[in-house]
C-alpha cells in the first residue's frame, strides 16, 4: 500500500469514527431525552394517581354524608307519620265526643 493510499484509508476511517460519534452523540441525546419524558410521565402518573385518590376519598365521604342525610330524612318522616296518626286519632276523637253530645236526630 502506498503511503497516499495509506492516507486516504486514515482519512476515511477518521471520517467514519467522526460520523460514528457523531451517530452515538445524537442515539445518546435521544436517549436521555427519552429519560427525561419517561421521568416526566412518571411524576404526572404519580401526580393524577394522588388526584384520583384524593376524589375517591371525597367521593366516600360525600356517601356517607348522603346515607346519614338519607337516615335523619326517614327518621324525621317517621316521626311526622306518627304525628299525622295522633293528630288524626285525636280528631276523630274529638268528633266523636261532639257527635256524642248532638241530640238524636228525629225523624
């Protein structure tokens, strides 16, 4: 081989490791860019994982609220049935102590 071929195989393999770096340079940016967007997700993930949670805790307490307003609700119709039936024995009663007291009807 002579020396100018010699040069030229130096000179292509130079160029082939520059491109070669420079192939890794851009495979290792895309990499840590990858990274970064992976570590990102996971932070949103984490993120929207305590959000749902969050809601999920409301949304229980908001139940139980609605069974306890649900339970004093038929308490208080419970207590306003009985009244009613009082209130309606009471004056049936009542009426039947006046028709007591009326005169016979005469025919």
């Amino acid at each position: 081989m002579t020396p100018e071929e010699l040069n030229r195989t130096m000179e292509f393999i130079a160029a082939s490791q520059a491109q070669t770096n420079a192939s890794q340079t851009r495979i290792n940016a895309s990499l840590d860019r990858l990274a970064a967007a992976q570590e990102e997700d996971r932070r949103e993930s984490k993120a929207a994982i305590a959000r749902h949670e969050k809601m999920l805790k409301r949304l229980t307490d908001l139940q139980a609220q609605q069974t306890d307003l649900l339970v004093h609700q038929s308490e208080r119709m419970d207590r306003l049935d009985r009244v009613h039936a009082d209130l309606t024995w009471q004056i049936l009663h009542l009426l039947n102590m006046i028709l007591d007291r009326l005169p016979p009807l005469i025919h």
